[in-house]
C-alpha cells in the first residue's frame, strides 16, 4: 500500500505549453511496448496502411500495403460491394467485419503493454 502512495506521489515532468493533459501524460508514461496498424492523417496514409512500433523511447512508423479501400473501389478483399448492412449472412459480408463505410478497412489497431496501466486512461488518451 506504501509503494503504491509513492507511485501516486511521484509527477511527471512539467508539460510545455499546448502539449497533452497531465492526466494523458501519467497514462503514456506506463507505456512499455506498443505495435500495430495506424491509419494517418496524411495523404500518404490515405492510400497505405502504415505499421507502428514503439519500444521504450524508440518508435518507428513505416507505410507498407495500399489499404483495400484504396485499390478495390469500394470492395472488400472478397470483391463484394460493401452494401451488406441488411444481410445476416457470414459468407455474403466476407470480411466486412473490418469494413466500415465511408473508410472501408482503413483503421487503428494497436496492442499497448505497460506497468499497473489503466485502461480507459490509456484509450482516453489514445482518443
């Protein structure tokens, strides 16, 4: 119960002017690891998928494979037209579970590994 007061106690450094909450701040530092598939905000990002990695204070960001909705004018991998939402059926929606329309499969999916992290402070600060 101690060390856990101390945990509390201890702050992060001061935050420069117009940067993150202090309440975000406290949930990134408890970050170990993170990986997975970002969708940027870029016009690069539009059209690839873009991996990230991040280890300690090392993070890398690469663009790799075009994103579905790019290439298949509004198909999926299967070739079916992602007007689906009335059908029940697994085999017509193909893999439109991870299709959303306007964006097609474009998306975010990332695995964030820490130490006593919460996790609605981490998606609050993802967000």
């Amino acid at each position: 119960e101690e060390e856990e007061k101390k945990r509390e106690d201890i702050s992060p450094p001061p935050l420069p002017p117009s940067s993150m909450s202090l309440a975000n701040r406290r949930a990134a530092l408890r970050v170990i690891r993170s990986k997975g598939l970002i969708w940027l905000g870029s016009q690069q990002g539009h059209w690839q998928q873009c991996m990230a990695s991040l280890a300690g204070q090392k993070l890398s960001v690469s663009f790799g494979a075009p994103w579905a909705a790019a290439i298949n004018g509004g198909k999926d991998d299967s070739g079916i037209p992602q007007d689906t939402s009335g059908s029940d059926s697994a085999e017509l929606q193909g893999q439109s579970t991870k299709w959303q329309k306007p964006w097609g499969d474009r998306r975010t999916e990332l695995v964030v590994i820490g130490h006593d992290m919460n996790h609605n402070e981490i998606v609050a600060a993802l967000e």
